[in-house]
C-alpha cells in the first residue's frame, strides 16, 4: 500500500540499457518492462527503473504522495529547492526537489 512521503520506487541511471539490463536479469533474475528505448522498468521489492538518457547520473528515490500539491507546498514550506516544478508522465505527475545535503528527489502522483 502506497503511503505518503514514502519512498516507493528508485530511479537509475541506466547506461548502455541492455547491457544493464542483461546484467540485472543473469545475475538476479529480474524482468522488465519497456517504457520507450531509454527506460526501463522493474518491480523486485522495490520498485524502480534504469534510465539511460544522459541527464540522469544519479540514483532518484520518488516518494508518493496522494495530493501532490500539498506535498510540494509541505516540501516548499520546510526548505527544499524545487527543481523540477510539477509535470506529467507516463503513469502519474511527479515534480523533483533539492533536500539541504544537496540530494536531489522527487514525488510522485497518480494523478
């Protein structure tokens, strides 16, 4: 059951995808699902996926929030810097955020 302000999927950078993928299934067994050439997901525990587009360089927690704007008011409100203000994808609407140790995270919405 998803819950707010927990983490519930893990994004990473995915270098050569199917390599990286070939990797993941052989040593793990992990499956995937295809989300377009440069993306692809998996459900192992935990939820997450490997991007391969050059801007990610850096493991992403997402958390889960069933009002997204509440939340992005709550995370405003405690300090964080917005960098990536609210938009949408396949699957939800998600906006992306700095803690103040730097690290950067975002929150995710089913709608």
């Amino acid at each position: 059951m998803r819950e707010d302000g927990k983490i519930d999927y893990l994004e990473m950078p995915g270098g050569e995808l199917p390599g990286t993928k070939a990797f993941y299934a052989k040593a793990f067994g992990w499956s995937f699902t295809d989300y377009g050439p440069t993306y692809a997901a998996y459900s192992e525990g935990l939820d997450g996926g490997f991007d391969s587009d050059e801007a990610a360089s850096k493991p992403l927690p997402v958390l889960f929030a069933s009002d997204l704007e509440a939340l992005l008011a709550r995370v405003t409100e405690a300090g964080a810097e917005i960098v990536r203000p609210i938009f949408s994808f396949p699957g939800g609407r998600r906006f992306h955020f700095r803690d103040p140790a730097g690290n950067e995270l975002a929150v995710w919405s089913e709608s």
